[in-house]
C-alpha cells in the first residue's frame, strides 16, 4: 500500500514538473557569491561592459580573501550580494558624511549605478539638526530633521527624530551631498557633531553609542544597496541596436532608475535573461503525461 501523500504527489507530476534553471557556469563564482552575466570576473568569464566587471578579492581585509570585488572611480567595494533580477548589488561602503570632517562617500557618475532607492535609507544621527540632500541641478531632494531635548528621550532601536532620524533615498541619487544646519538657538557648543550616511534599509540599529562617535575618522562599512541597469537608452531605443542585452525567451523594461534598461524572462521561462542557450531563459515546466 502507498502512502496517500505519495499517491498524490505522483498524480502531481502526471501533469507538470517545475525545475530551476542554473543562471549561470558554476566557474561564475567568488567564494560563495555567483556572479551572473552581465557582471563577470576579470580574467576568469565574460562580462558585458566594464562597470560589470567583478574581481575576485586578493584577501582585501574589506570582505576576506577570495570574495568578490566592485572597482567604481578609485574604491574598491566587497560585494555581499548580486540580485540579477532584480538589478541590485549590495555592496560594503562607507557613504558617509559628517558635519565637522566632511565626506567619505564616492560618486556615482558615468557609471550603471545609482543607490538604490527602495532598498536603502538616509539615515542621519545628531541634535537639533536638519540633514538635508542636495541636488546640484534642481537644490534639496530630500532629507530628515533630528531633535535631542534631554538624554532621556533617546532610545536605543528607535530611528524616528529624536537623536537619529531617517528618509527615504531620493531615485537616481548618484552621490551623498548634503547640508547641515542646526536648528536650535541654544548654546550649539556642547551638539555632537552630525552625521549622515546611506545604508541598506534593514542593516542600521540606532544606538546612543553612535552618537559619540561620529566624529570617528574611522570609516563605518555598513551594506548599501546599488540599483544597476543596461546602459543604452529605453528599451525601444535599445531594441534598435546590435548591442540590445536582452536575449530569447525575454522581454525588456525601462529601469526606475532613469538610467537604462533591464531584461527578465517571459512568463514561463527561466534562468539568465541576458544570455543566449542553456543558461539563457528557458521552459520552467516539462509535461509529463498520466501513464
Ligand atoms: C557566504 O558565506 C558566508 C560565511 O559562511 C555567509 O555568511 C553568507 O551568507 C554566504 N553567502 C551566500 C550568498 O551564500
Ligand atoms: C521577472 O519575472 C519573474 C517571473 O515571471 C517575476 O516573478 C519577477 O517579478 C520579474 N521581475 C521583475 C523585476 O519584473
Ligand atoms: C565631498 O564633498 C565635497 C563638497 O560637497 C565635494 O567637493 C567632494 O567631491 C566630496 N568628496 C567625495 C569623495 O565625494
Ligand atoms: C536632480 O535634479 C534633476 C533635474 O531636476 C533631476 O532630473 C534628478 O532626478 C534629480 N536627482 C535626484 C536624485 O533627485
Ligand atoms: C552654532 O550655531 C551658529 C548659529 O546657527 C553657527 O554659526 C555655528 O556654526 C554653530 N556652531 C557649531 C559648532 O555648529
Ligand atoms: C544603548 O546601548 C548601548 C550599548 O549596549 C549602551 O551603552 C547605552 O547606554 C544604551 N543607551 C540607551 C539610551 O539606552
Ligand atoms: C523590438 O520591439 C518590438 C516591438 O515591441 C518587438 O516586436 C521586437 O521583437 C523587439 N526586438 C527585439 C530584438 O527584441
Ligand atoms: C520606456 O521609456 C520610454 C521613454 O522614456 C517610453 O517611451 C517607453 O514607453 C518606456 N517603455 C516601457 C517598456 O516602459
């Protein structure tokens, strides 16, 4: 006699068997990270333009020997995750500024990346502050207001104005430039000096203790989420070129970012849109017929 769930599973796989797709050659790897075309490892697998371009770490003390690494402008960054649907790299960065000793926060510029708006937050500690973003082209694009009336009222875990305040990350930021201004008639003498930075939006606890370091010239590494696309136009723009990324089995959607494009496999499909063959987007589901 079988047992019933076994009876049932069986009468399951008369009709569809659903598998996942490899995304990409087993060799695309550094340490425990895949690196999904259209990023690739110099020297090692294919990538598809030099902003992708991911070297597998010399033991940097960032992220450990072996493990993955972005070059934007002159920093290099340990990658903690690449999202190949999605168009997120998490990288560990410091992007940062401080009120009394300036920034340690990198540009964007020129390159497929912006900080991703959805992922990450704003987050500014100090008293009687107002942390404002700047747009060069257009002035403020956001920012968040910090008061500290008396010690008592800050709270350790709570980020919501007194002592640390957040705010959403404005889309298509591209770099950390900001304005302090204190608020408070008071004797500002005795006011930490703030601080403000960009962080994966589930990665920073607020702690009191944070308050008197940041002034730190210690660079804070935290996650911070990188939103990236195809650089080439929108995707009517781009279908017109020998260079359009998006392979069989796709279709391609204007990036949030304002940047490019991106591809994700039709319905039904799966694996790597951006490649062509078996990694590439292929049938999810084999029909097995009733015996
Ligand atoms: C890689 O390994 C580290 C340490 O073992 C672990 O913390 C991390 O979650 C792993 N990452 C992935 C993508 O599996
Ligand atoms: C890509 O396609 C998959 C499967 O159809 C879907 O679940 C996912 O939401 C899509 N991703 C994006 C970013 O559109
Ligand atoms: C730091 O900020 C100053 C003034 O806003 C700016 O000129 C400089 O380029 C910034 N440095 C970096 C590394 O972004
Ligand atoms: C900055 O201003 C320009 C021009 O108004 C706008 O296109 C862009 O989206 C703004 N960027 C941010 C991050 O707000
Ligand atoms: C204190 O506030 C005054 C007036 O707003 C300002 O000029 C000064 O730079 C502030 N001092 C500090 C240490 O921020
Ligand atoms: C917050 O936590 C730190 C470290 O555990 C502790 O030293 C500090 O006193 C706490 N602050 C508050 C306001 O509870
Ligand atoms: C370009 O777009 C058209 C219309 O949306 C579509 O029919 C065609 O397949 C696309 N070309 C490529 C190369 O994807
Ligand atoms: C992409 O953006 C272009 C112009 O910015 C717009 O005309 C087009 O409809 C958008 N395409 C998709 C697929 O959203």
């Amino acid at each position: 006699m079988l047992p019933v769930f076994l009876l049932q599973s069986l009468l399951l796989t008369c009709f569809f068997l659903s598998f996942a797709h490899p995304m990409e050659p087993s060799t695309s790897r550094c340490s425990n990270i895949s690196i999904p075309y259209p990023f690739g490892i110099a020297g090692k697998s294919h990538f598809l333009s030099q902003d992708f371009q991911i070297s597998c770490g010399s033991g940097s003390s960032i992220s450990g020997p072996g493990s993955p690494v972005l070059s934007i402008g002159d920093s290099v960054f340990g990658i903690l995750d690449i999202s190949l649907l999605e168009g997120f790299v998490t990288i560990w960065a410091s992007i940062n500024s401080q009120q009394c000793k300036g920034n340690s926060s990198i540009s964007l510029d020129g390159t497929v990346f912006t900080f991703s708006d959805t992922r990450n937050k704003f987050t500014a500690l100090g008293c009687n502050v107002v942390a404002m973003l700047l747009n060069s082209s257009s002035g403020y694009s956001g920012g968040c207001a910090s008061f500290c009336s008396t010690k008592n009222n800050i709270v350790n875990g709570s980020c919501s104005g007194v002592a640390c305040c957040q705010a959403p990350v404005p889309k298509g930021l591209r770099k950390l430039e900001l304005e302090f201004s204190i608020i408070s008639n008071k004797d500002n003498s005795t006011l930490p000096c703030s601080e403000a930075f960009i962080v994966e939006q589930n990665s920073y606890l607020f702690s009191s203790t944070d308050l008197s370091n940041t002034n730190s010239m210690k660079p804070q590494y935290r996650p911070v989420v990188l939103e990236w696309s195809i650089d080439g136009g929108s995707c009517e723009e781009a279908n017109q070129t020998t260079s359009y990324a998006c392979r069989e089995n796709t279709y391609c959607y204007n990036s949030s970012n304002g940047i490019g494009y991106r591809c994700n496999c039709s319905k039904g499909f799966e694996g790597n849109p951006y490649l062509q063959g078996p990694y590439g987007c292929q049938g999810n589901q084999v029909f097995y017929p009733c015996l």
